[in-house]
C-alpha cells in the first residue's frame, strides 16, 4: 500500500520468505571513480520448484545494466522490467531448478554524495551498505534474510584493496577474498585505497591465531593503538563472558573520513567513523577514547549477535541491535566503573529516548511499519532495546541468562531471526512465560509508575500503578511487566533488607513488608531496574537522606537528580527554591571517600532538555529561556555555597604524571572539570584560562575553553587551539561543536551562522555537518530562541544537505521533534520551519517522512 505521501509503506504483516534461495555470490569490481564495472554471478534456486514466482532484485536508479544473462543465454527484454529501484524477470523465463545468474553494471562513486553503496572518502573506495546500500552497487535480493557466501575480486591499482572474510589471493593490482559464513547483503563491505596498518594477533581460546589490522590513513599510525587494545579486550572477553570466538583468520577495521554513522559491524572487515578509531591525548578527550573502545566492542560483538545470528527483517533491527548495546554496556561496565557506566546509559536513556517517546516519533522497539528504514535507527531501537534485554536478564537471573544465550546461539546460528525466536529461547531455557513481557517490543512510550506507601503496625505496603501515555499509532496500552527492584533502608542509614525484585504485572498491585521495627525509607528503582518514569510522594528531605546513605549507586545519584530537578523545576517557575540540595551537594563534595566519577555526575546539574522532558511530562509548559536562568541560578548558588570546599578539591584532583586514559585518571579528571564548571561562574574564568594554557591533554582544553565560552569568553583559546590544530580534522570538529553549543542562548544561532560560512566548513562531510549543527541543537534555549532564528538556521541547512544526503539531513530534523510542547510563539516558528522544509520540491523520501510526522503532531 500507499501512503498519503505516495510512499511505500512496508508492514510487518506483509513480510514472506524470498521465493528464491541464493547459495553463492561472487562479484568481481574494477574499481574506478566515475565508472566502476561490477559484474555479479548469484547461484539461486526456486524455493518451491512447484510454485512460479518472479525475481525481483533491488538496485538503484544509479546502477547501469550493461549486461544480463540466466545460464550464460541472454535474456529476452520482453521479460525484464526496471523500475526506479528493481528489476524484474519474469517468472517464465526462470527455470525450475538452480541457475545462476549474471548482471554487468556500472556505478559512479564519485558521484555518491549519501555515504551509501560504494563511495570515495578522500581518494579512499570504501562502502556503508547497512540498511539498503547494497542495492546501489548490483541488482540483489538486499533484505537481511537473504544470506549467502561470497567471493570477492578486487582489480585496482590502489595498494589496499579489502574486503569480508579471509585473503585467498593476492597479485598486482588484483585481490580476492572469501568469506565463508552466510551473510545478507547488508554485512559486505569494500574498501580500497592508500592506507597503512597497524598490526598485532589475537589467539583464540581453541588455539587459532587471527591476524589483527587497523587500517588508517599514511600519518595516523600513532592514533591507532588504543583501538588496537580495545579490539584485544573485546576478543578476549566476549570469550570469557559469551563463551563466543572468532571465526576467521583475520580481522580488519579501517578509519573513514566520510561516514555517515559511528561504525559498521561488516563480516571481518569493520568500517568505521575516523572519530572512533583515532585517538592521542593532545587530540582526544577522555569521552572520545571510552567511546572508542566501547563502539569497537560493539562492533566485535555484532560478529554473533548481528552475523552469525542476523536479523529476518528491518524490524526486527532491535534485536540485534538492542542485544549488542547491552553486550557494550556489559563490556564497559567491566573494564571501567559499573556503577558510573549505569548512571551515565540512564543519562543518555532520558536525555534521548524518554524524549523521542514523547513526540511524534515514538516507536515500539520493534515497529510495526516503516517507509525509511534508516529512520528507525534510533534511541528506541537501540538504547531501549538493551534496556529490555537488561530487564529480561534481571527477570530470569544470571544463570537463566546465561542458559538462554547459549541457547540462541546453538539454535540460531546461521539464521534470521526474529523476537519471537529470541524470546522461545528464554522461555524453553527458563520456562518463563513472556507472553506479557513481549509488550516491550510491541508497544511504544515510556510507562508512568507510580508508587504510594502505607505504614501500618509494622508493615509496610507498597502500591504501584502504571499506564502508559498514548503514542502516535497506539492510543491504548495494556499492562506490562515492570521489574522494580526496591531496598529498604532504617532511619540510622543501614540498610533494613537487601535489594528485592518486584514485579509489577496489573494495572495496580501491593507489595508488603512485615515484621518492621520502625518506618523504613524505601529505596526504588534501584539501578534503574525498568526504563519507566516513576512517581512518589517524596520530599526533599527524604531525598537528602537518600542521596547520604542508599547503597545502591544509581538510587543515591538519583536521589540528589530528583533533589536538583526539584529546584529546577521551582527555579523555572518563578518559584522559591530551598536549601536542601545545596546543602545536600555540600556534603557530597566533602566526601572524600566516594568515587571521584560518581561525584562528578551529582555535580553535573540535570541538563536543560531534561528539565524540559520533565516539565512537560508533568504536563507544563517548558520555558527555555526560564530554564537556563534557573540553571545558571543553582550552579551559581553552588558555587558561592561551598566556594573554599569547591576551591580545594580542584587543587586535590590535579592528575599528575602522564595522561592516561583508564578508569582511574578519567574519574579524577571529570570530577576536576565538573568543579570547574562550578567555579568559573564565580572567578571570571581565572582558573579555566590557566588551565587551558598548562594543559598537557584535549580533555582539560575543551572543558577549560567550554567553561570560558559559557561566560561569554574563550576567543584567545579558540583562536590558539585553531593555530595549533588547523589541519587536524577531528580536533576541528570539536571546535565547530563547541562554539554553538556553549554560546550564551541569544547568540547562538548567530554564531552557528557566522561559522557556517567559514571556507574550512566542509559541510559535505557527515562530520563537519553534524558538529555544527548538533551544537546549536545541544544549546537548548539557543536552538529554541524565541525569534526563531535557530530553527530558521537549522532548516536551511537540512534543505541543502538533503539533496546530497538524504540519511543525514533526516538524522539531524529530529532537533525538531520536541517543538509542540512549547508556547505557542515557538510552535508557531517550528512549525513554518517544518512546512518550509516539507514544501521543497524534490525533498528526499528519508527527510519527508521525519518531518511529515513532526508536523502531524501539531495538527
């Protein structure tokens, strides 16, 4: 079917297996910028030689057909039928029994500005195929349940030529390579160009030795190695832990300039983002360098939860996807502090995906429809897919876990799979019944728990309700599973009992607690056991309390962000804010025994979006401009509170000796940068400005120069960091990011502006693009000025990068997804920015749907 667009709506309820089954693949390219020939062989077979079918292939308006044969004859055209993205044999002229098929066509990649199919980043042929760029380089059956072996011939006179699986030839100007485990198109990748290697090997726990390869550009060699560390910690533990090897003779990751993404998994030969592989101290902050090791984690982990098991379809995307974010979190969780690394994935939860399940753009996990399957990579699919992986854990135990995972992999391997089957793999391990637990996959928003509390005689009872907010699709929800874990904690501060999982199936349930000797304060959500929004009747007091003496690290933290939302939210409104948390946060910053990364999180006030979620879930209407004064009020209240504590702890945390990026010194530097923060309001950046000029590494640059540009000033730290790393792409990238993004709100859609006409603004580059523009949209009350300057701003440029890259310009609209729950002078210019947007004639089927949605919000 259609939709009102004209657009092809693809359904969950339509999907059927390919009629065809491709065994075998084997391409040959010769690689060159504005023609290269790419000549495919697929041995395919009828599915049911009983059933006639047609052979529909996808492929690009850019692929030119140049040749087409079934058995080496060729084919009458009367029989063949291209359209704007397939091609279609007709099914008598098919045989009946396995055949192979041949296509010649040719492509340019020097004209593929989408960083889709095969591309040139930089003189470098490189490809992102994942969902459908395939079909942008040969005429294909491109969904992900259609899997097959591939050999590969590579004929250019590039030094390295690249491609999935093992080498198994190698002369002059040719290579070719086989892979020998079924893949779908999506996991094939090519890369060819003048590249150096940074080489180590990995032998598995069986005894194989995998040759190891970073490759990145001639110059890059010395910002390759922590990348290399991180792929040895990630073999070595996915064994460990997963009990899951390697399974190919070698393993290759290369650097990409342009790039729409982070990285991709590709069977053997990973590409990824220069931003997530390139790292030194004078370039990269400590976030940059745990970014890298998780997102080269991740990627490992997709070679079994993502290859070897791939998705059936695109909506079942959450399941690979959802699964190896909660493997990357294990991952990290392990090598850095559990504890931070908790707090910090609740962060990013809320901070993205509570506020995409309150827009026009929430999803289930797993959606039911989709016009641009490259819109549905988002915080739902991947953020909240690991949640619901994590609560599946929690339910069943770590050995039902366990159980359940080897399972998988036992019985699916080789397979697309589907919910469905990764759920009857717990049940038949477990023996649970997630009937009922399937609705996380199903059903969209973010559940609204709220818990009351009666004392009576010794027993406490506990009562929860949920319910779950309409969303666009699904205006009623029906209960969900919702493991709440709860501790109970005596009026001294010890703890009364030990975390207890709760389940929460109705509508409304309670929960008792007997034999109590006197009034316990009851510690909820511990570790944020389920992705909800919970509700209780607590005061500042009580929060206090908590934030001194829970044991559980993420209750505490949450405690003291529950305390600074509250006098946010009173700040914001015009209201008077009480002492409570300043005084709470004090004793805090004095405890020297808490984990330095831990204190740095509770000195970091909610961010302005959060307070924004959180008032409109409340059902106000966000103020930005109300916001940010409140923010700036309370941080400035800190700081003249607890001005000599504060002082003291940035002399005691100086970090001497070499930078080292571990756990230990990225703690110690965070909680320095987060009292700095504090302390410039106060000290006219005295401090900031002699710690960018002494700093020996990235990360204490940019928070002294972001410090310095949230007063107002900065620019001899800009301009000395632009003299010193002018030709450095990635540092660059940071300088555009940071302009914006920590500008006083009433200039910062001017100063995107006056940067976006700068010749070193390379905006085709995903990027360049992305850091300016994704400043602006990170400065809350910049990106939503009350004239309207910075939608104006961001809507000019998602109309000029849409006609060059579709994926890119749709990511970025999602800066408007929030706009209709301001007032109605904001609504009034999001909206005409949106239209504006939506009436451009020629708008990329990606952009229209993203904005289409946003502006049916508002009607």
């Amino acid at each position: 079917m259609t939709n009102t667009h004209g657009q092809n709506v693809h359904k969950l309820a339509d999907y059927r297996p390919y009629p065809f089954v491709l065994s075998a693949t084997r391409m040959r390219f010769r690689l060159s910028p504005g023609n290269t020939r790419v000549h495919a062989e697929l041995s395919l077979a009828p599915r049911d030689a009983q059933q006639a079918a047609d052979l529909v292939l996808d492929g690009g308006k850019a692929v030119r057909l140049l040749a087409l044969t079934i058995d080496g004859q060729p084919l009458d055209p009367a029989h063949v039928t291209r359209q704007e993205e397939t091609l279609t044999i007709a099914a008598d002229a098919l045989p009946r029994h396995p055949f192979l098929l041949e296509t010649e066509v040719e492509i340019d990649p020097s004209a593929n500005t989408a960083c889709e199919g095969l591309y040139i980043s930089n003189g470098m042929f490189c490809t992102q195929c994942e969902a459908e760029g395939f079909r942008h380089i040969t005429f294909y059956p491109d969904r992900p349940d259609v899997m097959a072996t591939f050999y590969v011939t590579i004929d250019s006179d590039l030094p390295v030529l690249l491609s999935n699986g093992n080498p198994v030839g190698q002369s002059q100007g040719r290579a070719e390579w086989h892979d020998p485990w079924p893949k779908p198109s999506y996991l094939f990748a090519l890369v060819a160009g003048d590249l150096v290697a940074v080489s180590d090997s990995f032998t598995t726990r069986s005894g194989r030795k995998v040759a190891l390869n970073v490759w990145v550009r001639p110059g890059d060699q010395d910002r390759a190695g922590f990348a290399m560390e991180s792929l040895i910690k990630s073999m070595k533990w996915d064994e460990d832990v997963y009990g899951r090897e390697y399974d190919l003779d070698v393993f290759n990751i290369v650097a990409v300039d342009d790039f729409n993404m982070g990285a991709m998994e590709n069977k053997g030969l990973n590409i990824f983002n220069s931003k997530l592989v390139l790292a030194s101290p004078e370039t990269a902050t400590d976030g940059d360098y745990e970014r890298i090791e998780a997102v080269i984690a991740h990627e490992y982990f997709h070679n079994w939860t993502g290859n070897r098991i791939t998705c059936r379809d695109w909506f079942q995307l959450c399941l690979k996807e959802g699964l190896t974010v909660f493997r990357d979190q294990q991952f990290t969780s392990d090598m850095r502090s559990a504890a931070v690394k908790r707090i910090e994935d609740v962060q990013a939860l809320r901070a993205r995906q509570f506020r995409e399940d309150q827009g026009p753009l929430a999803h289930p996990p797993r959606p039911d429809r989709y016009e641009e399957i490259n819109n549905f990579y988002t915080a739902t699919v991947y953020e909240k897919g690991a949640e619901v992986i994590g609560m599946l854990k929690r339910l069943v135990g770590d050995d039902g876990y366990r159980r359940a995972l080897d399972l998988y992999f036992d019985r699916h391997d080789g397979d697309a799979a589907t919910i469905e089957d990764w759920l009857k793999v717990f049940e038949d391990a477990t023996g649970r019944d997630l009937a009922q637990f399937k609705r996380w996959y199903t059903d969209a928003g973010t559940p609204r728990l709220t818990m009351i509390e009666d004392w009576q005689d010794g027993t406490l009872a506990l009562t929860f309700t949920q319910e779950t907010p309409p969303t666009p699709g699904q205006a009623q929800k029906l209960p969900r599973v919702i493991p709440v874990a709860v501790g109970l904690i005596g009026p001294n501060g010890d703890e009364v009992t030990p975390t207890q999982v709760l389940e929460v199936t109705e509508a409304s349930q309670t929960f008792t607690f007997a034999g109590l000797g006197a009034r316990p304060v009851v510690s909820a959500l511990r570790g944020f056991s389920a992705p909800v929004m919970l509700s209780r009747d607590l005061d500042d007091a009580t929060r206090a309390f908590l934030l001194a003496h829970d044991t559980d690290p993420f209750a505490r933290w949450e405690a003291g962000r529950e305390l600074a939302l509250s006098a946010l939210i009173a700040a914001s409104q015009g209201k008077t804010v009480t002492g409570d948390y300043v005084d709470a946060i004090g004793r805090l910053i004095a405890d020297d025994a808490a984990d330095p990364a831990f204190r740095a999180l509770c000195l970091n006030l909610p961010g302005e979006e959060e307070i924004a979620t959180r008032l409109s879930s409340e059902g106000l209407t966000p103020d930005p401009d109300a916001i940010h004064a409140a923010r700036e009020l309370l941080a400035r209240q800190i700081a003249e509170t607890h001005l000599d504590l504060l002082s003291q702890l940035y002399e005691d945390m100086t970090v001497e000796g070499p930078y080292i990026p571990d756990a230990a010194g990225t703690a110690g530097r965070s909680l320095r940068n987060a009292v700095l923060a504090l302390l410039t309001r106060i000290d006219g950046g005295e401090r900031a400005e002699i710690l960018f000029g002494i700093a020996s590494n990235m990360t204490e640059r940019m928070a002294a120069l972001t410090s310095l540009l949230r007063r107002g000033r900065g620019q001899a730290e800009l301009a000395a960091l632009q003299d010193q790393f002018a030709g450095n792409r990635l540092v660059m990238d940071k300088w555009f990011a940071v302009q914006p993004m920590a500008a006083p709100p009433l200039q910062a859609a001017a100063v995107a502006r006056d940067l976006s006409q700068r010749k070193d603004f390379d905006w085709k580059n995903p990027n360049r693009f992305r850091a300016l523009l994704g400043g602006l949209a990170a400065n809350h009350a910049g990106f939503h000025a009350a004239d309207g300057s910075g939608y104006d701003f961001t809507a000019d440029w998602l109309l000029r990068m849409d006609v060059l890259n579709p994926q890119m310009a749709a990511r970025l609209s999602t800066a408007f997804e929030t706009w209709t729950r301001y007032d109605p002078g904001r609504r009034a210019k999001a909206l005409a920015a949106l239209e504006r947007i939506a009436a451009s004639e020629g708008l990329s089927k990606n952009t229209r749907e993203m904005v289409s949605r946003m502006i049916a919000a508002g009607r």
